[in-house]
C-alpha cells in the first residue's frame, strides 16, 4: 500500500488547542519541587512531553478538519471511541503499523494527563492490540555506514556551491549539512531538530559544539560533543552564505529578526519544524544515495559501524547514543553483529587453511 505521512504535516500548535486543554496541559507539565507532587507529566524530560504534545496536535488537528474545535469543553473531551475510530482508520492509510501503534498509546498518555479522571481504558486496550500486532520494516537494507552518509551530505553541499547562490542551492546545502553533521553526532532527532546557535550549537575554539541541557534529553543526562573540524568550513559556508538566503522568506515585517535556529525553512524563514527536517533527510538520502534513510537510522547506522570498526571496545555505540543500558543498543540499534560474525569466521577459515 502506498503511504504517506500527511497527518505528520499538520500538528495543531499548542497556542491552537482549545482553552481548557492549554490549562490542564500546563498543569500536567509543571515539575515536582520539594515535596510537592507536581504534574502528572512533570517526571518527564521535556523533549518527551513535547512528543506528546505533537502527537495530541496531530489528533486535534485531524479533528478540526471535520469540526470547529470549542474552548468550553472539559479537557480531552475530542478524544472519544467514535473519533479516535476515524482518526485510527485514517493513520492506517497513512503510516506503519509500529508508528500507529506509537501515535494510537502516545494519544491515550496524553488523554489521560489531561483528565486522570476519565476513563480511557478503551484507548489503552486497542494500543495494547495495536502493539501486538504492529510489525517493524527491517532496517538493514536501509542502513549505510556513517562514512557513506558523511559523504553523501557534504557532496550535496558541494554540488550547491558550484552556482551562484540561490533558495534552490540554499536547500541543498542545508540538507548536506543536516545529513553530514546528524551522521558525525547522532543525536535524538528532538534535539537535531530544535539545535539553536549560540544556544545549543555554538563555536568554541576551532571547532564547534553541541551542547545539550539535562532537561532537553531523553536520558536525562547533559550531553556535549563537539563537531568535527572537517565540518567547520562547511558550517562557516551555511551560516555566512545559504542561510541568510533562507532567512530572507520572512515577512516583510519581521526581517531583521533572526530566529537563532540552524535549520530555517525555505517557506516561512523560521525554524524548521520536526517533521520538515525529517522529510528532508528522507528526500536528500533518497536523491544522494538512491535508497531513503530516516533520522532514525543514522543511530543505528553509528551502532552498526562502530561494531564492525570498532568492535573492540563495545561500549562506544551505548555512549555514542547515550544509553544507559548497552543491551538497548544492542536491541535496537546494532544490525552489524552477523556481518562482524562473518567477517570473524571468514578469518578463522582462512587462518586454518
């Protein structure tokens, strides 16, 4: 079935939810001090309450295409068994079974933050079943060492420097550098995403950095890692030649502001969105290397090549992706252990001969 990701375009801001949602989320967020409770999401690390913040837009957004959302409903009082229904049978035309499965649990986390009170038993049950039956794509034919992405993404921005500046060459080299710099520092796409200069992305000697807060982690852990200087010219170029291009799709009325954002988008001259970067990683991997890989993969992708590079020291890949526990990156992210096992055997074969 063809698929597309439609629904992932349109998450209703936060400032667009109806009132009392605001309220009662706001609440839900407000963090444990002391002795005091604090909100029902307040344990969270807050790129993970922005996930659920995205995936409740995605349901409201849905919602009001078919009916005006009101400010004086109680708080999740959309999420019944008859839209949740439509919103479900729309996501399977739309997306995998394992984001499905993700979007249909994340919806009822957020419900129930929203109004403990009621119960959303129905919305649990029919995650679980989803869960069950959701079946993962295989991503090994999708992974490409990191060096192959590096490459691939500064041969982009190459091929954008070899004609006179434009939006159309300003894409690309945005692109180039997102894939480069995602496959040297794999980081969550949250954070890729949200990286701010001076903020979270900035200079420090000759090189630069990326400095992640504690609280913007999903480990809960700060988490630094300075850049390559191989990318630094290429860095130097994007901030000093492509992206005033792209900040230029401001409005009249707002030029002269600038963002801080790394990654602008072409059609607003804002901060990409977290959709926006994704598809524009999938479309530029797509293009480069005739095969799409999501942000997602370049963590497996740095799993995958540090086991068959560096097979001798297996606790990089668990600190490279910040995990806490090895035996998640093994789990989830190492593809290279057949191939590693193979390349060993192939060895032992030739040494007995």
């Amino acid at each position: 079935m063809s698929r597309s990701n439609t629904h992932a375009n349109t998450s209703l801001p936060f400032d667009c939810w109806p009132c009392r949602d605001r309220d009662q989320w706001l609440r839900a967020c407000e963090p444990r001090i002391r002795l005091e409770r604090g909100g029902r999401l307040g344990h969270l690390a807050r790129v993970s309450r922005q996930d659920l913040e995205r995936r409740y837009g995605y349901f409201l957004s849905f919602v009001q295409r078919s009916e005006p959302l009101s400010d004086h409903l109680t708080p999740a009082a959309y999420v019944t068994p008859a839209r949740v229904q439509a919103y479900f049978e729309h996501l399977q035309r739309c997306v995998s079974s394992v984001t499905l499965a993700g979007n249909i649990r994340k919806l009822h986390s957020a419900a129930k933050a929203l109004d403990p009170s009621q119960d959303f038993g129905w919305l649990a049950e029919l995650a679980l079943d989803l869960e069950f039956i959701a079946e993962p794509k295989d991503k090994r034919a999708r992974i490409r060492e990191s060096h192959v992405l590096v490459e691939a993404g500064l041969s982009l921005f190459q091929g954008a420097l070899l004609t006179r500046p434009s939006i159309v060459n300003a894409r690309m080299a945005r692109d180039g550098l997102m894939i480069a710099l995602l496959a040297h520092c794999p980081i969550r796409l949250k954070n890729f995403a949200n990286l701010t200069i001076t903020r979270s992305f900035r200079r420090e000697g000759e090189h630069w950095t990326i400095i992640l807060a504690a609280k913007d982690t999903k480990s809960r852990r700060a988490d630094e890692r300075p850049v390559p200087t191989d990318l630094t010219p290429y860095i130097e170029s994007y901030l000093e030649r492509f992206r005033p291009l792209l900040l230029g799709s401001l409005l009249e009325e707002e030029r002269g502001t600038d963002p801080g954002a790394l990654w602008i988008s072409r059609q607003t001259g804002r901060r990409m969105s977290y959709s926006g970067v994704e598809r524009a990683i999938i479309a530029r991997t797509q293009e480069a290397l005739g095969i799409a890989v999501s942000p997602h993969l370049f963590r497996c992708a740095a799993a995958s090549t540090l086991a068959v590079h560096a097979g001798q020291d297996p606790h990089l890949a668990s600190a490279l992706l910040q995990h806490t526990d090895a035996r998640i990156t093994e789990m989830h992210y190492n593809r290279a252990s057949s191939v590693h096992a193979v390349q060993a055997y192939a060895r032992l074969i030739q040494d007995l001969r």
